[in-house]
C-alpha cells in the first residue's frame, strides 16, 4: 500500500504570507494616515461592531470605553475641531470615534472626542457644544432603554422638569435639549465598536 506524505514549500508558503501582510499594513496606513496617534491607538483597538451589551461593572471606578454612538435615526455622532457637533454616516470618520468615561456613580459620565479632544457639553437651553475644558455641563446620565438603544441626559439640566437628551435628526443635526424626549428615536443610540472591515478608501 502506498503511503502518502503531506509536503510543504515553506518558502512558497512564508512568501506567500509575507506579501498578505504587507497588503495588510499598507492598507492600513493608507486608511489612517490622517488620524492622529491617540485616535490611531483607538482604532486599532477596535474590532468590530458589538451590539449593546449590559454590563453596569463599567459604571464604577472612573471607566474608560473607546466608542462611537450610533443613532437610531442612522448617523455617527461627531464632534470635530471647532466643537461642531453633528452626525456622519462614515464609520471611518475619525472624529466619530469617542471616550465615554464615567464620572460618578449612577450611570453619570462624559463623552469626549478622541480626535478633537473636546468634551460634549449642554448648555441651560439645551444646545450641544463640543468645549475642550471639562465642567458640570458636559456631566450626562446613561440611560438604558427597553428597545436595547441608550439615551444621554444632561446631568445638570432640565427643561421644567423634563431631561434634555443628546440628539440627532434624520438630517444629522443635533436637536435642541428642550426638544427631546426619552421615547424620541433621535434621542436612540447604541454604544459601538468600530468597524475596522469598512475601512475608508480614498
């Protein structure tokens, strides 16, 4: 009876995955040339989307998620340079790419913009401003809703008597706190990792 041996071409093979991963990499760079080391350090740490996942551990101790909120009304929540705060249906744009760290006990945190460095903040009429100091206006509170999304109320203010609510329209700007309800799809989001296999290609 014959026997059969399983032989390999180690060079072919070492070639072979020598030049995947340098497709690999160049791709990368070309993706993320314009992104900054901090937001190219978060990036790189995220794999790919997770549906919301409720795990309160995080609301302890000051921690720290690299996300991008995604609205039920179908953007990405940015915030850019200048503080503009708006939505992108780019899942690569990097001023989408967020820091939600909890502030205090209670769900009570802070969004800031990885990229911009400046904090989601609301003022006492309700509009959304992206400020690069931290202070009691950029304090919201998680809110986890039935329908599996989240909704973020200022922390400091309401409107006689009714929370404010971060927000996005269906055209992607960012509605007036005294505007929002809790049961508002525009107040909707879910909490994101990023997509790293929709990679923008310029």
């Amino acid at each position: 009876m014959r026997k059969w041996r399983l032989t390999w071409n180690l060079q072919n093979l070492f070639s072979g995955l020598y030049l995947h991963l340098m497709f690999l990499f160049g791709s990368v760079c070309v993706v993320y040339s314009d992104c900054t080391p901090e937001q190219l350090a978060a990036i790189m740490n995220c794999s790919k989307h997770e549906r919301h996942t409720r795990n309160y551990d995080y609301m302890e101790g000051g921690d720290v998620r690299i996300r991008q909120l995604f609205s039920r009304t179908q953007w990405f929540l940015t915030i850019d340079d200048t503080g503009n705060i708006s939505g992108t249906q780019d899942p690569t744009d990097c001023y989408s790419i967020l820091e939600i760290r909890t502030v205090s006990e209670g769900g009570v945190l802070a969004i800031k913009g990885v990229k911009s460095q400046r904090y989601i903040s609301m003022n006492k009429a309700g509009v959304l401003q992206g400020k690069d100091t931290y202070n009691e206006n950029c304090n919201f509170k998680e809110v986890f809703l039935e329908n599996y999304f989240n909704a973020y109320s200022s922390a400091k203010w309401t409107k006689n008597g009714k929370e404010m609510f971060i927000a996005l329209s269906q055209k992607g700007k960012p509605i007036r706190g005294k505007k929002t309800r809790r049961e508002h799809v525009a107040s909707h989001f879910i909490p994101m990792k990023c997509r790293e296999e929709e990679r923008r290609v310029d």
